[in-house]
C-alpha cells in the first residue's frame, strides 16, 4: 500500500498567494450587492483609459462599475491587478461590504477566458 504525499498549506503547490480581487466599500453595499446579484456576473477589468472598473456581464453586456481615481499610482496599481489576474489564471474575485470591519454584502469568484470560436 502507497502512503500518500501530504502537501504542507504552506507549499507554493497548494496556495499561491496572488491580489486578483476588487472590494467594493459603500454605505449602500446591500442594494449594491443586490443589484449586482441580478447580473450574470462574468468577469472586472480595469479600464486605465476611461479610469474605471468594467463589470462583464451576461454574453455582450458591459458596465461602468467604479471610478478609479486619477494619477499615475492609481495606474499602476490597475496594471498591477491585471498581471495578478493573469498570474492567477484569470481567477479573480468581487466582494461588496459597508467598509472593512462589516460583513461581506455580496462576494463573486469570477474567470477571465477567452470568447469560444463560434
């Protein structure tokens, strides 16, 4: 009989730590959360050109979701997110909450992939 390998949580294998994710603060984070759950929700992209976050949802509809703040940190940190998304393998999340002490309003584990060739 094989002994089976046990894999430590500390073993890059198990758990690559990556910032693939949005958190969305708002007093209004429920009906934010509520409106959000109405979509198929399918993927957040950072858009550094119209400086906001675009929420995918459904098959061909796309949403402004949140300003991103203007200035070059604000950039980089939108580039930055996109490599962790990639690094990540598209693997990306989306939580709502009031502020980062309350609980969680609404959380989303989202893909990027690619369009399937039709």
């Amino acid at each position: 009989m094989k002994k089976k390998k046990k894999i430590k949580k500390n073993s890059p294998r198990f758990f690559k730590q990556t910032k693939s994710g949005v958190a969305v603060y708002s007093r209004r984070a429920l009906p934010l959360a509520a409106w959000t759950a109405g979509y198929e929700v399918a993927s957040l992209a950072a858009d550094p050109e119209r400086r906001c976050l675009v929420l995918d949802t459904g098959v061909s509809q796309r949403w402004r979701y949140g300003a991103v703040a203007p200035g070059a940190a604000a950039a980089e940190e939108a580039s930055a997110w996109e490599q962790a998304k990639v690094a990540a393998g598209g693997l990306h999340f989306l939580v709502i909450q009031e502020d980062d002490e309350a609980d969680v309003a609404g959380l989303w584990l989202l893909l990027d992939r690619p369009a399937p060739n039709v």
